[in-house]
C-alpha cells in the first residue's frame, strides 16, 4: 500500500501571521515595519531608495523613482512655513519640511467658548480634511478580499493631546489639578468625536483598531497616572472596550517614558502596545508589559540608530528580540526613520530585522 508523505504546513500569511504575534498564539516571524519620514525621504533621496531596494521583504510594494522629491507636496501641518488650520479650529505651524508642526493657536484657550464651540463632524470632516468613509470601506473590502490584514483606527492625538490643542498645554496641566467645571464636557465632547469613528470602524469589522497619543516625556508620563485614571482612562474604555468585544485588536502608540501608566492601559483595553525602547528601557518593559501584552516596539530613533556603528544597532536588536520575544509571539517592530539618520544606518538596522525576524524559529 502506497503512502503519501506528509503535506508540509503551508506558511501564515502576514495577516494570520500578525494576529498570531499579537495573540501569542505562535507566528512564524516577527512583524517588522519600518516607517520613513518624508523629511528622511527628501533629503536622502536616490541614496535612500538604493537601500530600500535592497530589502524587499520589508518593503514588498517599493516604487523606485516614484517620489518627485522636488515637488513633493507634504499635506497639512507637514509643509514648512505654513500655518494651518485643522476642522478643529487648531492653528498649526511648521518650521522643518516632512515633520508634524506643532499646535501655536489654541480655540479654547479661554472657556468662555466652549459654550459655542461645536466639534467637527467625523462622518464628513477628517481632522485635516474631508473624511470619505465609502472609499474606507472600499479599501477594508479590497483587503479582506486579499487575505490582508485591516485596520482602522483614529487620529493621533486623540484625545489627551487634542485636550491641549483645545486648551493649549499649560491650561490643560492646570485644569488637571484645579478641575474647572467645564472640563468633563471637554472631554467628553473629544469622546463622543473618537466614539463615532470608533463606530464607523467596527460596522465594518476590521482586525484591528489603532489609537495613537504621546502620554510620556523623555523620562516620565506628561500626566500622573492617578491624573490619568480620573480623567482619561475612562474615554479610554469606553473607546477600547467595544473593540475588545467585537473581536478587534486594540493597538496603541504613545511616545515617551509611560511605564507608570501600563497597569491602567492595560485595564482599559489595549491588546497590543507600542512603546519606545530606550525611554522606557528594555529590562523595564521585559518586567512589566512582556506577556501582559504585545508589544509592537518603537525601535530607537535618538541614539543607536542615528548615531551608533552597524554592530551596535545589529545587538540593539539582537537585545530585544531575546528579552522581549518568544515562539509564542507577543513582539513586533516598527521603526520609525527621521533625520539625521544616514542611508548606512537605516541599512543597518534593515538588516538587522530581517536577520532576527526568524530568531525564535530558526534555533
């Protein structure tokens, strides 16, 4: 009697491979995204591109030649020299090219006027433009239809950096302490805002749903965690809670040291964090996030990365695939490139990821 040999499992596909990692259910490889900032882009230029292309497994859909780099139109808040002003009646200014401005004018800064102030609509205006949800919901159908992962999610600044573009931030640390009457409203103006594009996302039942704010500094939370507990956790869950329930992944970026606020990030609902290494630091966040969470990590971009030699940045990496991974999953990557990063650099740390992407499976 004849027997077949074994069929071999056929691989993940990045989507199953994602939702893997994040469940800690046993990908095959470490999610690695590597982010480069139009500012990166238009300064490096050809020399970029040369590295790009010779890492197309981390840049699968790479159009060499695409960039007209001396035309190139940044969008709002990115262009130099111009101030804009988003559907919240926020003025931003940018001084350098291909980076995020920075809020200057702020529309509440007395609370006066809040009492005629209206929130833009999220189902006709983005916060920098015209929202088109039917053109979301084509994109969510292309990708399901492909086997590909999808995502949706609000704008970064969500809520406690809008409260201070709203405010402006000294008003708003201030509020934190004094507790004007008008701030519940405030806030919950913000809420109901999130809640609607939250909504807007679930209808369509994507994988995952993506929050973004930067709650730390460089060596601490811009807000105490009890702040943070009183005021903002409970948006939080009443933004995170509903994904959880309709299955949805719950990814959230802070920038800055956040430590102190994981135990409550965690209550309201997040599934998967991304947290900067160095900051937080990589023992820290090995004794306190890993396996509570996935950590989709925020790879350095202030010291070793643009700064260091190729075997430093290669055993930057090294380090926090061994301590913060697993077979079972629960790390991903994402880097984020801005200048002075050199195109050396940025091939190095490429190199780096792909060479540890495999690590846990590969021994």
């Amino acid at each position: 009697m004849f027997l077949a040999e074994p069929r071999p499992p056929m691989p993940l596909t990045d989507r199953e491979n994602y939702l893997r990692t994040a469940t800690f259910q046993g990908g095959e490889w470490i999610p690695c995204d590597v982010h480069i900032s139009p500012a990166s882009w238009t300064s490096l230029r050809e020399d970029l591109e040369d590295v790009v292309a010779r890492h197309p497994t981390l840049f699968p859909d790479f159009d060499p030649g695409h960039h007209d780099y001396d035309s190139w139109d940044y969008g709002p808040v990115y262009r130099p020299g111009e101030r804009f002003t988003d559907a919240w009646g926020c003025v931003w200014d940018n001084a350098w090219g291909g980076l995020e401005g920075q809020v200057v004018e702020h529309p509440l800064t007395d609370w006066t006027a809040l009492e005629s102030y209206q929130a833009p609509d999220p189902l006709v205006t983005a916060d920098r433009g015209p929202a088109d949800w039917e053109a979301e919901r084509d994109r969510i159908a292309r990708n399901r239809a492909a086997s590909r992962l999808t995502c949706g999610g609000v704008a970064h600044g969500f809520l406690l950096m809008r409260l201070w573009y709203l405010r402006g931030f000294e008003n708003l640390m201030l509020d934190l302490i004094e507790e004007p009457p008008q701030l519940p409203s405030l806030i919950g103006m913000v809420a109901d805002h999130n809640q609607r594009i939250v909504d807007q996302w679930l209808s369509m039942c994507v994988d995952v749903v993506s929050f973004g704010e930067d709650l730390g500094t460089q060596k601490a939370s811009i807000i105490s965690p009890a702040a943070f507990r009183r005021w903002i956790a409970p948006a939080y869950r009443r933004l995170m809670q509903p994904c959880r329930q309709r299955g949805a992944q719950v990814y959230l970026h802070s920038d800055g040291h956040i430590l102190d606020l994981v135990d409550d990030l965690v209550t309201c609902g997040i599934t998967i964090l991304n947290p900067q290494d160095l900051c937080n630091g990589i023992e820290n966040l090995a004794e306190h996030v890993k396996g509570r969470v996935c950590i989709s990590l925020d790879v350095d971009r202030q010291k070793i990365v643009p700064y260091g030699t190729r075997s430093e940045i290669r055993s930057l990496i090294r380090e926090e695939v061994v301590k913060l991974g697993s077979p079972e999953g629960g790390l991903m990557f994402t880097a984020g490139i801005y200048p002075p990063t050199p195109p050396e650099n940025i091939d190095a740390l490429c190199c780096a990821l792909e060479e540890f992407r495999t690590y846990w499976w590969d021994r």
